[in-house]
C-alpha cells in the first residue's frame, strides 16, 4: 500500500467568518423528526435503509481511505475488518471539526470498547470514516477518547456513491448531545483556529456533508462479510442512537 502524506502547506491566516464555515453552520430544516416507533421493527429494532446496489457495493470496495499516517487501504479492507469478528460496524461521520458528531464517538467510545464487541454474541468491530484531512485523525481521537481505528475520505468519494446527504439542517436534539449548540459550536471553532499553525484550519472536510452507519455481517464459512444494514444521516444530528446501535449490535441479525 502506498504511502500518502497529508498536505502540510499553510494556508493565509484565516479570518473567523472563514472559520465559521468550516465549523458549524447548520440551521433547522423544517419537518425534522426523530426516529419513531414505526423505524423499529416487532423486535424494537431500527430498520435499515435501502443498501447501496451490489454493483455500488462492489465499486466501492477498491476506494481508498487513509490513516493518521496518511497511509492508504482500501475500503473493502476495512467493512471486512479483522479475520477474527463476524460483523463490522462502519460509521461515517461528519467534517473533523464537527462538535456534534464528536459528541455522538465521545458517548459512543464511553458506551462501549473494542474487548466488549469481542465479547458479544456476534464478535464485532468498529471503525470510523472522516472526510477531512487524515492530519486531523489524531487530533480528534484525542478530543473523543476514540479507541476506533479511524480513517479519512477527503474525495468524499464514499459517502458520494453511498448516497450520503448533504446538508446545514440540524434536526432535533438527539440522546447523544449533552452539550448546547452554543458550546459544541465556540469549542468547534477554537479546534479550528488551533489547526492553524498546521495548515489544517480549512481541512476539516465539507461542512455541510453528512454521514451515517453501514453494518456488515459475515455469511459464515469463510464468506466474505456483506452489507447488511444502512443508515444515512437526514440531518447534521442524526447518527444512530447509540441505544438503538446496541439493540442492533446485541442481535445476530439486521434486518
């Protein structure tokens, strides 16, 4: 695999309207609703989304995603994840200096760790997509306790042909927000304005791009693991609920 350095060039001095825009931004979008009853199925769990095509599913494997090194691999060698689990969770989050979205990986990484996926009746792993600069990987693992290998798609290649949408809207405030809007978007901005020195202020990755969580589960026998459950974000506050996340995760099957 070949290696990838992250840009390094420093960029002119950043004015705080510049910054602004690479923090948060989003507004309410009208007729925004948190997941109902009627997203759940009879055993209380979150339906999945329509999956990508198997010709999308199989394009996207060869995509490249990069480490904190800036090293590259393919995107099919991380929805496989190690030999050793049966199921991957892949979460796409937003740009890198998303406080709303480091919010739901700081009460997600308090939530749960890598030894207890092994443990769970279906082993599983995580791992966690940004589209940001790779440079900022380290940075916001420490900002989140993240314990998840993490990765970059600054092309947003990825969340393009997954059908990720794209959008300012806030939605309603879910479970995993702790902090207020105003909070999460003065500390954003400060995060910014520290990457500064680094030439990384404006390499947060698109503001107005949202994520969402892909599952795959192995066949057995061998069987490459296949993309089993979708979620992709409605609005810039609308990751899985990590309740939900765990309903799913506590069963061997995703609809």
């Amino acid at each position: 695999m070949a290696d990838k350095q992250p840009g390094t060039s420093c960029p002119a001095q950043a004015s705080s309207a510049d910054v602004k825009a690479t923090t948060l931004a989003e507004t309410p979008g009208p007729g925004d609703a948190k997941h109902t009853d009627a997203d759940h199925d009879s055993n209380g769990l979150l339906e999945s989304e329509e999956l990508p095509s198997p010709e999308t599913s199989r394009k996207i494997e060869e995509y490249e995603v990069l480490d904190h090194q800036g090293k590259s691999h393919t995107f099919k060698s991380i929805s496989q994840g190690p030999d050793s689990v049966d199921r991957v969770v892949v979460i796409f989050i937003r740009h890198f200096f998303c406080g709303s979205c480091q919010e739901y990986i700081s009460a997600l990484s308090q939530a749960v760790n890598p030894d207890d996926l092994l443990k769970l009746p279906v082993s599983t792993s995580i791992a966690i997509i940004g589209c940001g600069d790779p440079g900022l990987i380290d940075f916001y693992a420490t900002e989140t306790g993240c314990p998840f290998p993490m990765y970059a798609d600054p092309s947003r290649k990825l969340y393009n042909d997954l059908g990720m949408a794209s959008n300012l809207a806030l939605g309603p405030q879910p479970d995993y927000i702790r902090k207020s809007m105003l909070r999460i978007v003065g500390e954003s901005f400060m995060q910014a304005l520290k990457q500064v020195p680094k030439g990384l202020v404006h390499k947060g990755g698109t503001s107005s791009q949202n994520g969402g969580e892909l599952i795959y589960l192995s066949a057995g026998d061998g069987q490459p693991k296949q993309l089993t459950w979708c979620h992709r974000m409605k609005t810039t506050r609308d990751h899985i609920e990590i309740k939900d996340l765990m309903r799913l995760l506590g069963s061997s099957q995703q609809n």
